[in-house]
C-alpha cells in the first residue's frame, strides 16, 4: 500500500504531464493547421488573381482588335479606300486571332465557352465584311448606312463582356479575401481558448507561441499590404477606363497620387512632341512650383535606365545630379518611368524627406505609372483610328459624314445656323495646265487659311472635290458672308508668297429655317453659289427666295 501510495503522485504527474504534451500536441497541431488553412486560402487567393488579371487583359485586347476592325470597315465606308479593307485583312484578322488564342491560353473551362461563343459571332462578322465591301464597291450610297449598322450589337457584346469579367474578378478576390479573413478569425479564437483553458501551457510554450505569433502577424502584414496593394491597382483599373482623355488619365494620376499619400510631393513629368523639354503634365497640391530640373527624357537617369530609381538623398554621392543643391535643401527621390508602347516617354517624380523611399509607395507609384502608360497608349491608338476615319486625309478638315453628325447635333439642341457653301474657281483648269500636285497644293493652302481665319467653333467640312462647306452656329446669313470675305481676303494674301499658282474660291451663303434639315439648306448655299459663279466667280453670294414660276437652276453649270 505504502508503494502504491508513492506511486500516487508520480502516477499524477505522469498523468498530468501526459496531458500536458497531449495538450501540448492537440495545440500545436490545431495552430499549425489553422495556418496552413490561412497560407491555403491566400494561394488560392493569389492563384485566383494570377488567373484573372491576364484574362482580362486578353479581353481588352480583343476589344482593342475588334475597336480597329470597326474603325477601318467605317473608313473604308466613308472614303471608299480599299487600304482599309487590305489592312483588315493582312493585319487585324490575324491580330484578333492571335488575341483569341492568348485569352483562350490563360482562361477557364467557363471563360473559354464564353470567349468561343464571341470568336464566333466575330467570325460570322468577318466574314461579311468583304460582302459588304463588295455591294459597298457596287451601290456605296444605298449600302453605307445598311453597313454601318454592323457594328453596334458586336460593340455592345464586347463591352458586357468586359464589364462581366471585371465584376467576376473583383468577385473572386473579395471572397479570397473573405475566406482568409474567416481562417484568421478561426485560428486566433482557437489559440485563445487553449490559452484560457490551459495557461500551464503558455510557460512550456512561450518560445512556440511567440514564433507561431509572429509568423502570424507577418502573414497578417503580409496579406493587409497584399489587399491594400490589390484593391488600389483594382481601384487605378476602374478609374483609368472612365478616362478618355490624355488630360482625363492625367488628371486621374494625380488624384490617385494623392489618394496614394496626401501629404507626399509628386509629379508627372512627360516629354514635348520634340522630346527636347519636360513639362508637367500634373502635380500634388504638396509638389508646389518646384520642378525636377532634368531638361529632357534623354537626360533623366529613370528613363535611361528604364526602371524605377530610389535615391536616398541628394546628398549621397550617387544621388542624381539633378536633386544636388535644391534650394529646398537635402532630399530623397523616387523615380518611375512613364512608358506609353514600349517608349519612355516622361517620369514620375515624387521627392521626399532624406531617407530610402518605402518600398510600399514605390510598388503604388510603379502600378500606377504602368496602368497609366497603358491607359494612355490604347487612347493614343484609337485617336488616331478615329482620327482617319473621321477626318479628309489631303487636308486636315473634317468628312462630309462628320459634318453631318455635327449639325445633327445642332438640330437636336434647336440651335439655328448659317452654311456657307464655297467652290475653288476653275479648278479643273488649275490641274490641267499645272499638274493635280498643284491643285492638291491649292487645296491643302486654302484649309490652312479657312483653320487660321475661323472660329474654333465654326464647322468646316471638305465636301468633295474642291467644294467645302462652313457651318456657322448661332449665326445669321450676313455674319456668314463676313466670314467668307475675311476667307477670301486671307486667301489672296497668303497666295502672295507665291508656293501656289493664283486661284480664286466663290462662295453661296445662307441660313437655316426651323425644322430644315441640313441638306435643304446645302441645296440654298449651292445655288447661291451658282449665282456668283455665273456672276463673275470670286464673290459671295447670299441666297434669296426663289419666286414663283422661276426654273429652278441647274447646279451642274459650276466650274
């Protein structure tokens, strides 16, 4: 008995000390699958991202292919220049499938049926274009509008497509975020109730709980800069594809710098069209007058180096000579190359107090100057496909479609406005004795005068030929006529410098009534113009009423 009794005690310790390291295993275990849980669903969170990011890019460069092929199919209908068709074929087509199979290469099962559906509907698209090009050759004004048409359900298919893959991917990262919040919450209640139940353990575990700990608050950090860093890109996204702009996109950057740290001096420098200077295209309120004084992109280390660039500061000996001696004295700088397709084109300037920059604001700062660069280079592409489809390639002036699409405008706003129609005298004769490179010289002289002598918000459309049209808003016929002499007295002053041979521009004035249309008033302006022309040509003439019994005039009469 009396050794059973000191066995007693050692059976308890025994025992306690078993359930201590049971305890102990139950613990360790239980924490350790709680983080393994949180690394788990932070993978699965990052594998969603990876995922998700270079499929929507994919999509936005289908759209960009599908934008152009738009944009040369309305070229080719408003100008009937076959280069427009060639360039769909040789270049667009093939773009777009090579876009389709990178989507298709980084998509889900889900996303490839979606994006096979699309190919398919682009394809059945593509394939009628070259038949309406064909009845376009055959009938181009009874089959333009018809072929305009086209294009708008296929827009509005991509455009839904896009707006669905960005809320299935800002779905996707908050419930990633969302399942790792819950795992932390999990873990952290079951480490405090083995805590409170068994505080014995604490003083075996202390060196375990104190790592376990700051594996988690690192993880904790990790995954809090994680969507701060996420949620900020997402927030750069959204906003950049709300501006259409350059001036939009730039004016974006600098909320956003804000956004990023309010009190922290930045600015956006980028290159003239010489790239011989830096101007600032935005600044933080914080930035005040004080530019970077590198002259050019050729000379800013950043652009050179094509990376981004931490200075700790000016004072170092490897510091950027063009942060030596600021008359705001010692600073540290943070550099971000602007690069628009491929090309540095300016920099993102954010000078700071002396020491490294944090690399948290160097990782915003680089997100968004990437975003904006793309942002800005997709802009750029479409102003310029725009650009031609819109605009009369010899001399800068805007299509008889754009002015159309203009008025019509006016029309609906129930502005009144005077047309000014003008023809170049004897243009035929002009070719024939001095060459059509001449007459395009002629035409190419005249729209720089009717630029420089107009109004910004005066219209001035080339109409075909040597015929232009001029709509004045909110004008009346006289004021139109004052006008067109100002052009004709700007057009013989500037032929005096003799690069032209001497022409002259006749001119039919008149305005509009309400509720006419646009091509009734043209029709007016034409035959006033009729009337100056057999009147003696270089004139202006205003339209009067036609009276009764009087034959109309025959417009063909005009040379």
């Amino acid at each position: 008995m009396r050794h059973i009794a000191r066995l007693g005690p050692t059976i308890v310790r025994a025992t306690v000390l078993s359930a201590l390291i049971l305890l102990g295993g139950v613990f360790t275990y239980s924490t350790r699958q709680a983080y393994r849980q949180i690394v788990v669903v932070h993978e699965q969170g990052e594998t969603v991202t990876r995922r998700l990011y270079p499929f929507v890019t994919r999509v936005h460069e289908i759209a960009t292919m599908a934008k152009a092929i738009a944009n040369d199919e309305r070229g080719f209908l408003i100008h009937g220049d076959e280069e427009f068709a060639a360039e769909i074929r040789r270049v667009r087509v093939p773009r777009l499938k090579l876009a389709f199979a990178n989507a298709k290469n980084v998509a889900s099962f889900e996303q490839q049926a979606r994006l096979d559906e699309l190919e398919s509907e682009i394809a059945d698209w593509i394939e009628k274009l070259e038949e309406e090009f064909q009845l376009f050759r055959a009938h181009p004004e009874s089959s333009r509008t018809m072929s305009f048409e086209t294009t708008r359900p296929l827009r509005k298919r991509y455009e839904e497509l896009i707006r669905e893959e960005i809320q299935r991917g800002n779905s996707a990262v908050e419930d990633a975020a969302g399942r790792l919040d819950g795992a932390l919450r999990a873990s952290r209640q079951s480490f405090m109730a083995v805590m409170l139940l068994w505080v014995t353990l604490v003083v075996v575990s202390v060196p375990a709980s104190i790592w376990i700990m700051r594996a988690l608050r690192r993880e904790e950090i990790d995954r809090a800069a994680h969507a701060v860093r996420a949620k900020f890109e997402n927030q750069i996204v959204r906003g950049l594809e709300m501006s259409e702009t350059e001036e939009a996109i730039f004016t974006f950057m600098g909320r956003a710098m804000i956004t990023e740290d309010p009190d922290a001096p930045a600015e956006v420098l980028v290159a003239d069209s010489s790239r011989a200077h830096f101007l600032r295209a935005i600044g933080t309120p914080a930035a005040g007058t004080e530019l970077c004084e590198a002259p050019n992109p050729d000379a800013c280390p950043a652009i050179r180096a094509g990376a981004t660039l931490r200075f700790d500061s000016s004072e170092s000996l490897d510091a950027c000579q063009y942060l030596v001696g600021r008359p705001s004295g010692p600073c540290s700088a943070l550099c971000v190359p602007l690069t628009i397709m491929g090309r540095s084109v300016g920099v993102l300037h954010a000078p700071g107090a002396p020491g490294l920059p944090p690399i948290e604001r160097a990782h915003s700062l680089e997100t968004l100057s990437r975003k904006a660069g793309e942002r800005l280079g997709a802009v750029r592409s479409l102003q310029r496909s725009e650009l031609r489809a819109t605009t009369d390639p010899l001399t800068g002036l805007i299509n008889r479609r754009s002015l159309e699409e203009q008025v019509h405008d006016l029309q609906l706003s129930r502005r009144s406005y005077a047309v000014a129609f003008a023809d170049v005298d004897h243009f035929k004769k002009l070719n024939d004795t001095f060459g059509h490179p001449m007459g395009d010289r002629a035409l190419r002289l005249f729209a720089r005068v009717i630029t420089s002598t107009l109004r910004d918000e005066d219209i001035s459309c080339r109409y075909g030929g040597e015929e232009f049209v001029f709509v004045f808003p909110d004008a009346r016929a006289d004021a139109a006529r004052l006008a067109a002499e100002r052009l004709r007295e700007a057009l013989a002053f500037s032929l005096d410098s003799g690069s032209v041979s001497d022409f002259t521009v006749s001119f039919g004035v008149t305005e509009s009534a309400d509720g006419e249309d646009l091509a009734s008033v043209v029709e007016r302006a034409d035959a006033a113009l009729l009337e100056a022309k057999q009147a003696g040509r270089d004139r202006v003439v205003i339209s009067s009423p036609p009276e009764k019994g009087e034959a109309p005039l025959d417009l063909s009469e005009r040379q």
